[in-house]
C-alpha cells in the first residue's frame, strides 16, 4: 500500500481563502479587522521562522498582525506588563507568546495573565477547562488542525482506536481530548509505556507528537493506519519528523509529510482563532 498524502499546505492555502479571508471581509464591513499580537522574546531562529510564517497567514487571511520583539533578559514582570497592556487594548483581539520562553520566566504564570477571551493559543486554563469540559472554547491550534487534517482525509473516528504517543499539554494531552469527543477510544503513549509496539498493533489511526526524530517506523504501523506526524527536525539540513516518512507510507493509508503537513494547519487554526476571537468580543 502507498499511503495518500495528507497535504497541510494545500489544506491551509484552501481554507485562508476560501473561507476565511470571507469571513475576514464580513467582519470588516462591521469596522471589525480581526487583530493578532505575537510576543517573542530572544533570537531563536525556529521560533523567528515559525513567527514569519503566522505573519505570513495573517496577511493571506487579510487580518493584522504584529510581532513584538523583546530580548532575551526582558524581566518576568515587564512580559506580564505588556500582556497586560494588550488584555485591556479594545483593538486587540488575539495574542500569543511564542515558546519556549528563556528559563528565568515561568511559562505557566506567562500563560495564566493573557485574557481567556484573547489566548488565541488556547493554552489558558480556563480554555483548557472548557476543552476538557466539552464546552465551546479557543481550541490549542496543533490538535485542531490536526483534527481538520483527520476530517479532511475522510477518517470518521466514530468507534476508531487513536493512539496518541506524546502527552504535552500543547498537542498529546488536548488531541486525546478532542478525539474522544468524536467517540474514539483512546490510548496515551509516552516515553515510560511498556511494549509500544502492542500499542500500536490495533491503532486506526496514530498521532505521533514525541520530539525525535524518526521515532516511529512503517513495521511498527498496522496496514492502512492513519498516520499524523507533529514532528519537525533539521537533521544535517534535511526536515523530518517523529515518523519515518519512507518506511511509513508503504503501511498507512493516509500520512501527513513534514513539512507542509500539521505545521501549516497549526498556523491556519490561530489565523481562525483570531477570527472567532474577533467575532466573539464584538457580539459581546
Ligand atoms: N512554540 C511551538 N509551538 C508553539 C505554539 O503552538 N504556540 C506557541 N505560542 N509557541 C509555540
């Protein structure tokens, strides 16, 4: 079997304009233009490049964006004054804090002091809650374009075994959440579980968001398998991610490449987060 590739890219370029950038219009002929703020602090250059690529979005959508830039001994308390400026700024409607952050500021406090209504990240714990809950919320960007990916693929996860190999609370633990709303039955893989290859054997579909590279190969994956792979690694130049692209696509049915697979959805799901954002605090 060769694997049916689940173009990112593709799925991206078609949602920015072809339903978005519509929904951006409707907005504007309100005087609403939908408003994002990224905070990064320091010169990491994966995070300067990911930052590139959501301002990149934004101005396919039509929506605005503006990254403010600090450097790397910025103190805790002048990150959580800006935050807090951009909470009461009635013309911003999203903000997001690029991580990781340098080790002297506490992520969580970070995270905490950004407006539920504008953590287009969906990273607060009021969002998270809700997520958790069931209850309409800004869903974290990586499990939901994840989710438009399995949508899009045709893979009805109605009854489905999703294995999960990965529990962050950015992509692991949320994506088991949502696929459980969609009455998968779920197993959560990580680096302490014994016999992963069991795990796997009655997997429909595998999300695989580990962090190394190639972890996952094509004899671990049962025929016909969905395979997500959230993963990206530069290795001596060359991008790859936590699946073993070559060996997994004789196994799958359907995988997601790197790049141009969960990346660009992710970066789709904050430009449509932004948007609802924008349209839930003007319905206020
Ligand atoms: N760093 C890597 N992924 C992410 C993400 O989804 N959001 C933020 N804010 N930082 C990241």
């Amino acid at each position: 079997m060769t694997a049916k590739i689940i173009s990112g890219r593709e799925t991206a370029e078609h949602i920015l304009e072809k339903e978005l950038s519509k929904k951006v219009e409707v907005l504007k002929t309100k005087n609403i233009i939908p408003n994002l703020v990224v905070i990064l602090v320091g010169d990491m250059k994966a995070s300067a490049s990911y930052v590139k690529q959501k301002e990149k979005f934004a101005e396919k959508a039509g929506i605005k964006s503006e990254v403010r830039r600090f450097e790397s001994d910025i103190s805790e308390k002048d990150i959580l004054s800006e935050i807090d400026k951009i909470n009461n700024d009635p013309l911003i409607h999203g903000v997001i804090v690029q991580l990781p952050l340098p080790d002297h500021i506490s992520v969580a406090k970070v995270l905490n002091s950004i407006h539920p209504s504008k953590d287009v990240d969906g990273f607060t714990p009021n969002n998270v809650g809700k997520l958790f809950l069931g209850e309409d919320t800004l869903v974290s960007c990586t499990p939901k374009g994840i989710m438009q990916m399995l949508r899009i693929s045709g893979t009805d996860l109605n009854g489905k075994n999703v294995t999960v190999i990965g529990r962050s609370n950015i992509v692991g633990k949320p994506v088991s959440i949502l696929c459980q709303s969609e009455n998968a039955t779920v197993t959560m893989c990580h680096s302490r579980t014994k016999d992963l290859n069991h795990k796997l054997s009655d997997a429909d579909v595998i999300i695989v968001a580990v962090g190394v590279p190639k972890f996952i190969s094509g004899d671990q994956i049962p025929n016909g398998a969905v395979v997500i792979d959230v993963g990206i690694h530069n290795i001596d130049g060359k991008l790859c991610g936590d699946v073993d692209f070559d060996s997994a696509k004789e196994k799958a049915s359907a995988i997601t490449p790197v790049p141009g697979g969960v990346g660009p959805m992710t970066v789709c799901a904050l430009i449509e987060n932004t948007i609802i954002a924008a349209e839930r605090i003007h319905s206020a």
